[in-house]
C-alpha cells in the first residue's frame, strides 16, 4: 500500500458523509428560504470534511498510544497499528486538518460571527478528548 493510499484509508473517508450531512441539510434549507450563499455553504462543507477526517486521525493514533488498537484487534485496520504510518506522522496530519479546518473557521467567524469559533474550538477539543484525552 502506498503511502497515499495510507493517508486516505487513515482519513476513512467512509465516516465523510456524516460530516456533509448537516451542512448540505442546512444548505438545502437556507436555499429554500432563499439566505444560500455558496461561499459559506462550500467553507461550510470543507471545514467539516476536515474537522472528521482531523477526529478519525486523532482516534488512530490516540487509540494505537493507549494500546486499544493492539495487534490482533478486530475490525477495520488502523494505519498507525498496522504500521502503515507513524504515530507521529498521524499526529501531525490531525493538527493540519485542523489548522486547515482553522482557517476555514476565520473566514466562516468573519460571515457568521463569534458562535463559529465556539463550535469550531468544540468540535477540535472533542475529538482529541474523545481518544487522546484523561477521559
């Protein structure tokens, strides 16, 4: 497997869709209500894709540091158990997604306002204390 076709699988693009989901509803609903803006709703949409793919990364590699992802695990292989990755590799390519995902959260905040970086700074807490947190 290469290294890219690593990344995608460590990224699980499966879990995606569940990310999309409401920023397309709510886009489907702001156009019905005639208040879509494409600029927002792809911001939207790209900050969530980035947002997942940041928390499937950072459950990887935090699962792999507290051994729940051990060798002989069942279900779905994990990059960085399986060793198709490093642990510090996928740790760094958690914090560009959500750097990434950041930034898309200035220009979403400059739109939108303040609640934006509430629910942006929430949603990147949670998904690294959901795994790599004392919780």
């Amino acid at each position: 497997m290469s290294r890219i076709q690593a990344w995608v699988r460590a990224a699980r693009p499966r879990t995606l869709p569940a990310a999309a989901s409401p920023v397309l509803v709510g886009s489907a609903l702001a156009f019905e209500v005639g208040g879509f803006a494409p600029g927002p709703a792809l911001a939207a949409l790209a900050g969530a894709l980035l947002l997942q793919a940041g928390s499937n990364l950072a459950n990887d590699v935090y699962d792999f540091e507290h051994g729940v992802d051990a060798e002989g695990r069942l279900g779905p292989i994990r990059v960085t158990q399986a060793g198709m990755l490093s642990g510090a590799d996928v740790k760094k390519g958690m914090w560009v997604a959500f750097y990434l995902a950041s930034m898309i959260g200035v220009y979403l905040t400059a739109v939108a306002g303040w609640p934006v970086v509430v629910i942006g700074l929430a949603s990147i807490a949670a998904a690294i204390a959901y795994t790599g947190g004392p919780f």
